[in-house]
C-alpha cells in the first residue's frame, strides 16, 4: 500500500509530529509512505529521520508522486480540511485518480470562526472564497468529507461532523518512550534557564493562537497568581500567534520563562523540569473537539497534569490520574497547582497514575496499526460499491 500524507504546514507543527511517527510505524508495518508539506521540506530535521519521502506541494503537483514500486499513492491521507489541504489533495487525487481520506483533529468551523473574528452563524455567510488558505469553510470542509472515502478522527467527538455510512477510525495522538520518560529534571538546564533553586516550576508546550487565547491567558495569570504563595516559572515552549496577555503582559512577564523553537529531541528535557503540568481549558465547543498532543507527552513523564474535563479528561479519573478543571479560569489553575505543590503525595500519586493510563493506552505503533486496517477497510468498501452496479446488472440479464 502506498500512502501519502498531505498536511497543512511544515514540519514545525504539532500534526507533522503524528504523522511523521505514524508514517514512520506505516513503513514498518509494510507500507510505503510520502508526506507533503507546503513548504518547508527541511524543517524534518527538528523530528528526526524519516523514513518515508518529503516533498513539498509545488513539487509534488508539478511531478506527481511516485513510490518505490514505482507505483502512484493507493490513497491519500488529508490532514484536515483545511483549504491549502483540500486544494492540494483535489488535484493530486485527480492526477493519480486514487481516493482519500481525512484527518479530523479540530471542530474546524470554531477554530476559522475565532481566527476572523465571527461567530458560527456568520462563518456560514461568509464566501468559500473569503477563507484563507490555513483555514476551512463549513461547506466546503462538508463537500470534502463526503467525497471521502473515509474520515479519521483525533478524539471520537469529531465522530459527529462525519457524514453517515462513511468508514471511521479514531486515532489517538502518542508518544516517543525515548523521549518522554519519568526520568528526573536536568539541574544544568534549571540553571541554564536562571531559575533558582526552591522556585516551582509548570512547563507548556504549545502555540497561543485565537482560539485559545483565553485559556493562554488563564494559565499566565494563574502562575502569576500562585507566586504569591509560593516562587514559580512558568516554562513556555511554543509561538504565539496571537498577543493573548495584552495590559496584563508587563505583570505576568516575570514569571515566565521563554525557550525558543526546540528540536524534538530535547522537548522532553523541558517537559521534565516540571513539578506540575497544565493543558488550560475548559468545556466547550472548542476543547470537546480536540486532543492537544502535549497531554500524552505531559502524562507519561510521571508529572501529575492539570487539564480540562473535556476531550481525553473524559476518559481519565479525577486525581487519580490527572486534576480536571471545570471551568478552568485563572483561579481555579491556580487553587490546582497550589494544591498538587502543597501535596507531596497527591503528586506522586497523580503522577504515577497519568503515566500507567499513558503506558496503556498511547502508542505509534498500535494507532499505525489501527490506520492501516482502517485504509484497508475503506479502500475494500470503495471496490464493493464499485462492483455492485455491474453486479445488479449481470444479475438483471439473467432473469431476463
């Protein structure tokens, strides 16, 4: 089976860390893997070595995609409907007249709603043709998965926006054991990063964008707020894309802590100084829909994880294997944190108890075995509704 993934951005994005590794596990299992980016090839080297083929969307249009065999893609994956992806995966299944499948990680339509500023409503007024290209339109994303040939899901919630009798399979997000062990903090980077000894310490990977800007801002002002208990940094991996603090930057800039972009390999090296981990958030029509992919990363380092009670927190226990927030406001992350560093064994047993739920059930080579039965069943339906017009009519011939 050939596959090639399309994604949305360069190898610098949270999804380009999934599908490099499921690519990656694909290969092993048997598959022959292409991914294609906008651009960007090179940007692979901050995950590691592929062993799969890059390319970029020029290169791939212009030439096509050809694989080891020789052969063109069985499939294409789409990750996500994202229009620079659904333009690019529409021409490539044409050229090579092979079917698709899409990737769902997002309630697409609240994240391009908060991005330009509408509401859902609004966002359906709006012409396709006034969408940027790194967004989607309600109706276009609708058309798209129609005409798939399956859909692929991040959390089982985003089940609802496929259309019926389209083949499904929920994918979760996992981690590299190598990387993100329970192994204790490096003290040369605690020092590296001037924090001194006694002081605390939460670590966010992420991005800030609009549609969590709110909850970026939660998470700055809860550690602003615990620092007058208690010394704390927050340690802050990521870009913004969004000024999420605005008036309140010049207050909460001294508890923070900022590391430039990092190549994968050291990410869980940062992730460890953590004595508290902290996915901001809160029920809704934006966190039920997602998976941040930090939360498999967070909780196999044994560091007891603050989340929302949303998405993956449906699925774990409440300080037993994580603290869940309720409406996840600045005071409430602040009353958390305080709480797990005023606890000694509430961390440990937290902790201990979001890495066994990680161990269990986050793995690349298990959600790549998953995808390849999934590509097998989709690619089957699509030849029995293929063959069944030709064999109601040989049926038809004979009873005439």
């Amino acid at each position: 089976m050939n596959v090639a993934f399309v994604n949305y951005h360069d190898f610098t994005s949270n999804s380009a860390v999934h599908i490099f590794n499921l690519a990656n596990e694909l290969v092993d299992l048997g598959c022959a893997c292409a991914v294609c980016v906008p651009n960007g090839v090179e940007t692979i080297q901050s995950l590691g070595i592929p062993r799969f083929e890059t390319l970029d969307f020029p290169t791939a249009i212009k030439h096509g995609l050809r694989f080891p065999d020789g052969g063109p893609p069985t499939l294409i994956h789409a990750w996500t409907p994202r229009e620079i992806v659904r333009r690019t995966t529409d021409d490539l299944a044409a050229r090579h007249e092979c079917p698709f499948v899409v990737h769902l990680e997002d309630n697409e339509d609240v994240v391009a709603a908060e991005h330009l500023g509408l509401s859902p409503d609004e966002l359906l007024r709006v012409s396709p043709r006034g969408i940027p290209s790194h967004l989607s339109h309600p109706a276009r994303t609708h058309a798209f998965l129609a005409r798939a040939a399956g859909v692929s899901v991040i959390i089982d919630s985003l089940l609802e926006f496929v259309p019926a009798h389209t083949p499904t399979e929920v994918i979760w997000p996992a981690f590299e054991p190598e990387l993100f062990g329970p192994s204790p903090p490096d003290p040369a980077l605690r020092t590296k990063l001037g924090i001194p000894p006694g002081c605390s310490v939460v670590v966010y990977t992420g991005n800030a964008h609009a549609a969590n800007a709110d909850e970026m801002r939660s998470l700055h002002l809860a550690v602003a707020a615990v620092n007058r208990v208690r010394p704390l940094k927050l340690v802050r991996l990521g870009r913004d894309f969004y000024n999420f603090l605005g008036s309140v930057r010049e207050s909460v800039e001294p508890y923070v802590v900022r590391v430039e972009l990092q190549p994968r390999a050291r990410v869980g090296d940062y992730v460890r100084l953590a004595d508290v981990l902290v996915q901001p958030g809160r029920p809704g029509s934006f966190n039920d829909y997602r998976f941040p992919s930090k939360l498999p990363e967070f909780l196999a380092t044994g560091r007891p994880v603050i989340l929302p009670d949303a998405n993956i927190g449906r699925y774990l226990r409440n300080e037993q294997e994580a603290i869940l927030l309720n409406n996840g406001d600045a005071l409430e992350i602040a009353a958390a944190v305080e709480r797990l560093l005023a606890d000694a064994g509430l961390r440990e047993r937290v902790g201990r108890g979001g890495r066994a739920f990680a161990t269990a059930n986050f793995s690349w080579r298990r959600s790549a075995e998953r995808l390849k039965v999934f590509y097998a069943h989709a690619l089957e339906r699509l030849s029995a509704n293929a063959l069944a017009p030709a064999a109601a009519e040989q049926d038809r011939a004979s009873t005439r």
